[in-house]
C-alpha cells in the first residue's frame, strides 16, 4: 500500500501514519472503496489531493509567471486546504504559502503531508469569514479556493472575504459547483443524492441528508447560481478575468440528460422513506428548476451552457492589474509533467501512442 500512495498519490509515510492516527484506520479503505458508492467518491477526491493540487499550482503560476511556472516572491493561500495537496504544490512552486481549514483533523494531515515533501508550509484553522482573522494574516498574491464557497454558510460573506484577503494585482481560482447542471441534479457531487441541490431551504437538505446516511453531519450551504457568483465578485471589486466551463456537457446531451435527471428527481420524491418536507422540497425544487432551464434555453446556448450545461465554474478573479513576472527558478520535476499535460492536444496524442 505504502507503494501505491507514493508512485501514484504522492503521499509518503508520515501521512499515511497520521491518517491512522486520525481516522483510526489505514488507507486501504478508500483504496477498496466500491465502485459508485459514496465512500468511492470521497476516497477518489482525498487520494487525488497532492494531484489535483499541482495542476492547479502550476495553472495559477503560468498565469503570474513568464517563462516556466514560479511563484518565488509571492504569498499564496490556500482557502479550504483540506489535506494539504494544494498547499504544499503552491509552496514547492516557490510561495510563502498559508492553508487554513476549519477542521484540525485535516490540518493535521495537512502537516504530515507537507512533512513527507519537505516543505515548509503555514496550516492554521484560522475562520477568514472572522475580520479579526483576516487582519492577523495579511493579504496574498495567489488564493485557491477549490470547492469551498458551497460550504460556507453565507457565499457572498465567503467572497467579500476572499476579495479582501486577495492583494492588489493578485490573482484567484476559485471553482464552485454548479447546483443547476444537469448530472449534479441526478446525482450531487457530495453525497450522489438526486434532486439535492435543488432544495432551497438547507434544512431540508440536511434532513435528506440524515434520513439518507447513519454517519456525519451536512456541511454543505446553499447553492447558488452563475449570476449571484459573478455580481458577487464584481460587488466586492474583483474583476473576473475568466471562467472556464470544467466537465461541461454536449449540447446534444442536454434533452437525454435532462429527462434522466426528472426521473431520478421524480423517484427520490416518491420515496416514502424521506420525510414529507424533504419529498415537497424536491417537488417543488423540480418545477422551479424545468422553469429556469427552459428560460436559459429560450435565450440561446452561450447563455444556457454555464447556466445549466457545465457541472463546475472556475472563475479567475483578480485585483486590479495582474502582476507577471519572469521566473528564473527551475520548478520541481512533477511541474514539468503538469505543464506538458496541460499542451493542447496531448491528452488525445499520448491515447493515439498507446492504441
């Protein structure tokens, strides 16, 4: 197993340690995890932490940098941080880097992590959603928030925030879930409970939660669409510089999709093992959503597809003038295998090659 984690994870021994030391178990569960399930879903999320978290360091450095990806010389947060993987990334790519989680268990393993890399990285369960707090740790020239305004309580507060932490001429990625696509209201990318996105009051969806599930607690917000997202940043004087549409749907899928998804919303609601206020949510959340389809449709497909046909939004927000640099340091070798990947058209060339 040990293997494993470290050849095709990334993870190395004082990690896996600390997870056992933490959860009480080792790794193999989320290794063995059954296809589909929800324990499938998280254990692909956690084991691909260190991953996910380079590709997104050197995505935010070739944007700051000229030249081969650098952050040398500049602050970076991690928002959300989670086990660490985007953290350590950002501070092997040269940052002064900070990751703040509100769960000490994962920061934790934040630690161990970035322990095992030899990095030195600050990890705090500092709340940023505190002024106080946002004023004891300054501001920074590269924030990644990756899935975590949909679990704040209050998302415009999460990006008021955010926008006061980010530096003039600095740069953030911030990618949320799109409660309206098409496959998250088949199956959300949380708990794979169809419809849940859809209810408009959390207390229902946390009673869905707890009459669907014997273990842990809800802790995901409201859900919220791509226009309160981009008057939100705009309010708080950020300007979104871009987004980008990530896992978005064929057009030409959309009508099958949608008609899967009313069946799979139709049959959760009939559930007589749900509580009658969760079943009325998803009933009423159902004819709400065919409604806003139907007028995204009517407007044509650039105005539908974020709307209803991408299950993420990646905003880069910025502060001003984005500062660039020129990078003289030689990054790390999996940054060069992260550049290359990232080429257009490579994907489908290394495919070819193996066929």
């Amino acid at each position: 197993m040990d293997d494993v984690l470290s050849k095709r994870y990334g993870f190395g021994p004082a990690f896996a340690a600390e997870w056992l030391r933490v959860w009480g178990s080792d790794l193999s569960e989320l290794l063995g995890a059954q296809d589909g399930s929800v324990d499938q879903l998280w254990g692909d999320f956690t084991l691909s932490a260190n991953l996910r978290g380079r590709e997104m360091a050197v995505d935010v450095a070739s944007r700051l940098s000229w030249g081969t990806p650098s952050l040398a010389g500049r602050r970076a947060l991690d928002l959300g941080c989670g086990i660490g993987g985007t953290a350590v990334a950002l501070a092997e790519l040269g940052a002064a880097t900070m990751g703040v989680d509100l769960d000490p268990d994962r920061v934790k393993l934040a630690a161990a992590n970035a322990l095992d890399r030899k990095i030195e990285v600050g990890l705090s369960t500092t709340d940023v959603l505190d002024p106080a707090a946002r004023d004891g740790i300054g501001q920074f020239d590269v924030i990644v928030a990756e899935d975590v305004l949909e679990h704040v309580a209050d998302a415009a507060d999460g990006v008021a925030a955010l926008a006061e932490l980010l530096a003039q001429g600095g740069l953030a990625r911030v990618t949320i879930p799109n409660g309206d696509a098409v496959p998250l209201v088949i199956a959300d990318g949380h708990y794979l409970l169809p419809g849940l996105t859809l209810l408009d009051d959390r207390k229902q969806a946390a009673a869905y939660f707890n009459a669907s599930f014997e273990w842990g607690e809800y802790d995901v917000g409201d859900y919220h669409s791509y226009d309160d997202y981009v008057g939100w940043f705009e309010g708080a004087g950020l300007t979104v510089a871009a987004v980008e549409l990530v896992d978005e749907m064929p057009w030409q899928a959309i009508d099958a999709e949608f008609a899967q998804a009313q069946q799979a919303v139709a049959a959760a609601a009939a559930d007589v093992g749900l509580p009658s206020v969760v079943r009325g949510g998803l009933v009423s959340g159902w004819a709400a959503y065919a409604e806003r389809v139907q007028l995204a449709r009517s407007r044509g497909v650039d105005f539908a597809k974020p709307r209803v046909g991408a299950r993420f939004w990646r905003f880069y927000v910025t502060k001003g003038k984005t500062r660039r640099g020129f990078a003289m340091r030689v990054p790390p070798r999996w940054a060069w295998r992260a550049m290359v990947k990232a080429l257009p058209g490579v994907t489908g060339l290394v495919r070819a090659i193996r066929r």
